[in-house]
C-alpha cells in the first residue's frame, strides 16, 4: 500500500475563504483513496506540530500540495510551514546536509536529501488567465512558464531528493471562473501521473 501526505496551503481572506483548494484536496483524496493510497493531511494556516510534519513526510510515497498562487508565490502561511518543518528537517531526518563535502565545497548543492523515493505534485490556482503563461507578447510573465514562476517550490522539494510529477494549474479563477472544467481537467490529471 502507498502512501500520500495531501498539504492545504490555502491562506484564508475574507474574499477568498479557501473552497476551491479544499474542493481540490477532497478530490486528490477521493482519486488516492480509490487507488488504495493511505492518506494523511495537513492545513499550514491551522496549528500543526513540526516533528508530526516531518513524520508525514518520512511516511509519505507523495506530497500533493494544493495552494493558490498570492503575488506570485505560495501563501505566507505555508512559506513559515517550510521555515519551520523544512528547517527542522534538514537535522537528519529530511536531508542529512546541503550535498556538498569538505573536500569539494563548491559541488553537488542541494543533493543531501533523503526522500529520494518520494514524488511531489503541486496543484494550484490563479487570478491569472492561461494566456498569461508562454506568450512572449504577454507583459507580465514575458513568455514564462507556470513551471518557471514555481522554480522556487520546485528546487524546495528537490533539495530533500523529491521527484516532481507534472504540474497541474487552474486558472483566472476569480474573474472568469471553469471550475467544473477545471475538476475534469484535475482528475483526467490525476489519472494521467499517478
């Protein structure tokens, strides 16, 4: 039997109180269950313990973060879940060090980790239309992927040895929402990487 940890990273605002991304965490957790996956969870803007986080993460086959994306980046409340159960980790039991060695101090950064078993999806939503994203013409992201704009989280997830699973985005979901399209489109993903 495998294993997912399902992390909600949805900061609550008064305009934006977190359905859509707990509507995408019971839908992974319908998906995984259905597959035989023992599921665990964690909300990052709820009150957790950071040696139970790490647990999570030793125990987990998956990491599947689901998080809006706020002013380009993940919500605060999961940056201080990061600063304080990544950190915590990096004392043996997420990585044992940085990667590099005594010897050859200028190599090999961020190969230290210990979840090289382990796969990671991040499924997000944005206030951005998809046409934001790969279009030189489009003045923000000057021609950006999603998968750029996420390098960050990406190389987070890399630096304990994680493997990342495509990428699944739902898009411009407050001016023009899709969401049932957007749930057929996340299941058919689902379906397609795990």
């Amino acid at each position: 039997m495998k294993n997912v940890l399902i992390i909600n990273a949805h900061q609550p605002y008064p305009f934006s109180e977190g359905r859509l991304n707990a509507s995408f965490c019971e839908i992974a957790a319908s998906f995984f269950s259905e597959k035989g996956y023992q599921l665990k969870f964690s909300k990052t803007a709820e009150r957790y313990e950071v040696e139970e986080e790490i647990e999570k993460h030793l125990w987990a086959d998956i990491v599947f973060l689901q998080a809006p994306i706020n002013w380009m980046g993940m919500p605060w409340s999961f940056k201080k879940y990061m600063d304080d159960v990544y950190t915590a980790g990096m004392m043996g039991k997420l990585c044992n060090n940085d990667g590099r060695t005594a010897a050859d101090p200028k190599k090999n950064y961020g190969t230290g980790g210990n979840l090289s078993e382990s796969k990671y999806m991040i499924s997000i939503s944005f206030n951005a239309p998809k046409e934001a994203f790969d279009n030189q013409e489009e003045y923000l992201f000057q021609g950006k992927s999603v998968d750029d704009l996420l390098f960050p989280q990406h190389a987070n997830f890399r630096f304990f040895g994680m493997r990342g699973l495509p990428t699944f985005a739902s898009f411009d979901v407050m001016k023009n929402p899709t969401i049932e399209d957007d749930f057929k489109r996340f299941r058919k993903h689902l379906d397609s990487y795990i």
